[in-house]
C-alpha cells in the first residue's frame, strides 16, 4: 500500500473494545468509517455499544461526517472475521506485553497482506512487540489519548523490525482520520505525553504517601493552575513566558539553579496497599458523589469547550 491509499481506507478494525478500543470505535465512526470490532469478553458488545451511544452526543456536538453512523458498526464472533476486510487494524487489548506480542502475531497472521496494524499501547515498544509476527514490517505503535474520539493526539513511532512505509501510512492514515500526529523518529518507552504526564503522576504518588498533599488538592493544583495554560502552550512556552520579555533565556539563567532543587523525586513509591485505598478514597471524595458516566460527560463537555477556545484564539491570531 503506498500513502495516498491511506486516504482510501474505508473499513479499520478494532481488536480489543474496552475504553480505548471502544473510543477509537466511536471516533472512526463518527469520520464516516465502517467499523468491525472483536473482544473475547462476553459482554463485550453491550459494553461496547453502550460507550459509542455515551460518545455520539459529543461527536455530534463536533460534527460528524458525511455518511457518519452507529450503524456501521459490525462486532465480530471472532479476531478473523473482524479483520478479514479490513484496511486498517487497531490494536486496543489490555497492557500485558506476552498478551500483546501473542495477539499481534494472531492479527498478523489473519490480516491480508499489505494492510497496516497499529497498537494502542500506552508504552511498550514495538521492537519488543512485534517479536512473533510473522510480517513485523506492517506493524506500529500508534498511541491515542483517552477518550481517543476527542483528544486529537496519536503518537505514531515503529519498531526496530518496522518498515518507514508503514510508519509513514500510519501516520496519514490518523491525519485523515482527524487526528493530530506525533511521527516519532524513535522509540522511547513510554513514547513522548505518557513520559510527562507519569513524572507528574509519580510525584503526585510520592505527595500521597507521604502525606504532604491530598488528592484533592493535587488535583486543584493543575485545573486551577497551571493546567490551565497547557491547552495552549505546553510546559516549554509556558516557561518560555515565565521568563518574561526575556523569555526561556532569562528563565533558565533565572530558574536555571531550581534544577537542583528537591523539587522531584521522579522514582515511583512503593504502591503499598495503603497508598492504594488513599488514592482510590481521595478521588471518591474529589468526585463528590458524581458517577464516572457523569464525570465523563462533564470531561467531554469541558474538552470541546476548551478546544474551541483555543481555536478560536489560534485562528484570530
Ligand atoms: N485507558 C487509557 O487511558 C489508555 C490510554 C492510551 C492507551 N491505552 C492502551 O490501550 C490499551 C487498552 O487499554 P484500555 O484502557 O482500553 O483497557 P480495557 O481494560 O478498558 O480494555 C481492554 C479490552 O481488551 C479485551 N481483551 C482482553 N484480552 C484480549 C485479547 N486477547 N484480545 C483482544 N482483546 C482482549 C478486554 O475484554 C477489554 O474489553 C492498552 O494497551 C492501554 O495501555 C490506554
């Protein structure tokens, strides 16, 4: 397949619908794709639906594409049938890499030739998945963002045994698709966002642990504060701007010390059982009694509302 095919695909498959399989299914459906998903879980398709009829609300919201509808989803008795016609396959099982490298060589082995097999992995490099495919050069990571029917980014990165055309097809394939893509050049476990956002996470963990802050305030901390620049700039030009007329320049000569600061810990803690039910408790108590259906409705509320902001402000600029 060359890449100007990736704009002809029509039919991808979803192998795995759990929250992230499920949203890719709700995102290509609302582009107007047909979709075939497979889950060896009984209750799989139930769940499944019931999370694209969660999603359509918001899809609509945004705009959904010609032709675009739930009816164009088919779920599969089985991996084979799923992707027997498909143009592009979807890997969304759970985060186990024997899984993993077990179930890529299954897909592999049942998908026909030339067609491109991403994974939704939230870190595994593909070197280190691809190891029993039979034709590992059709396959790559390519890393959604949850809910991945309205976060725009796709990490999209190969393996050592990956070829660059299918890298390459990946990559237009979720441009076309509506996504914004990250082509990396190399693999970095955890790929580039997941790096960041676990640095956060970690220390978030260590403040826990040890008491010095709550869920709740660790939480606060980012919504009503620095996570309120990032949708913008990102953590570079946000410091870029804490510099100010100076800039990073006068940031890093200014801040530059701060390096040296325990201000990190970086290493994960101990998850002890006790962090674990102080973790879970404190985001009962954040969540104030709201169900996770409606903390999602809120987020994707939320969601649309600060990307149109932000592109309101980018296209006046
Ligand atoms: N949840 C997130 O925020 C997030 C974000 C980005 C990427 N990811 C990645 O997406 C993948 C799926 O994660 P999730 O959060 O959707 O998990 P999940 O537990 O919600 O869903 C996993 C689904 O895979 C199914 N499954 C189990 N064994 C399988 C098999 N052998 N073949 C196919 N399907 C199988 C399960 O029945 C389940 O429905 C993981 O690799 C994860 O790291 C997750």
């Amino acid at each position: 397949m060359d890449n100007e095919s990736a704009s002809r695909v029509r039919h991808v498959a979803c192998i795995g619908a759990g929250v992230i399989g499920g949203g890719w299914a709700a995102h290509f459906l609302a582009r107007g794709y047909r979709v075939t998903a497979w889950d060896p879980a009984p209750d799989a398709a139930e769940k499944l639906r019931r999370l694209v009829d969660a999603a359509w609300p918001a899809l609509t919201e945004l705009g959904l594409a010609k032709h675009a509808s739930r009816d164009n989803l088919t779920v599969a008795d089985t991996l084979g049938e799923a992707v027997a016609e498909a143009e592009f396959v979807q890997e969304s099982a759970p985060e186990d890499l024997a899984l993993k490298q077990d179930l890529l060589a299954k897909i592999d082995a049942a998908t026909p030739a030339g067609v491109v097999i991403s994974s939704s992995t939230s870190g595994y490099p593909m070197t280190d998945m691809q190891t029993r495919c039979a034709n590992p050069g059709r396959l790559v990571v390519g890393h959604p963002f949850n809910p991945p029917y309205l976060i725009p980014l796709v990490e999209v990165v190969g393996g050592e045994s990956s070829e660059q055309w299918a890298v390459d097809f990946a990559a237009e394939f979720f441009e076309v698709a509506g996504k914004h893509v990250i082509k990396m050049d190399s693999e970095v476990p955890g790929f580039i966002a997941n790096r960041l956002q676990e640095a956060i996470w970690r220390e978030a963990l260590h403040m826990v642990d040890n008491g010095e802050a709550t869920v709740e305030q660790i939480d606060a901390s980012i919504t009503e504060g620095p996570g309120l620049r990032w949708p913008l700039l990102g953590p570079c030009l946000t410091f870029h701007l804490a510099g100010g007329e100076g800039g990073m320049a006068h940031m890093l000569d200014h801040f530059g010390p701060s390096l040296k600061s325990p201000w990190t810990r970086l290493e994960a803690p101990e998850l002890t059982s006790e962090l674990r039910d102080r973790m879970v408790d404190g985001c009962e108590e954040a969540a104030g009694g709201r169900s996770i259906p409606e903390l999602v409705a809120d987020r994707d509320k939320a969601v649309i509302a600060v990307m149109r902001a932000v592109n309101e402000v980018r296209e006046a600029r």
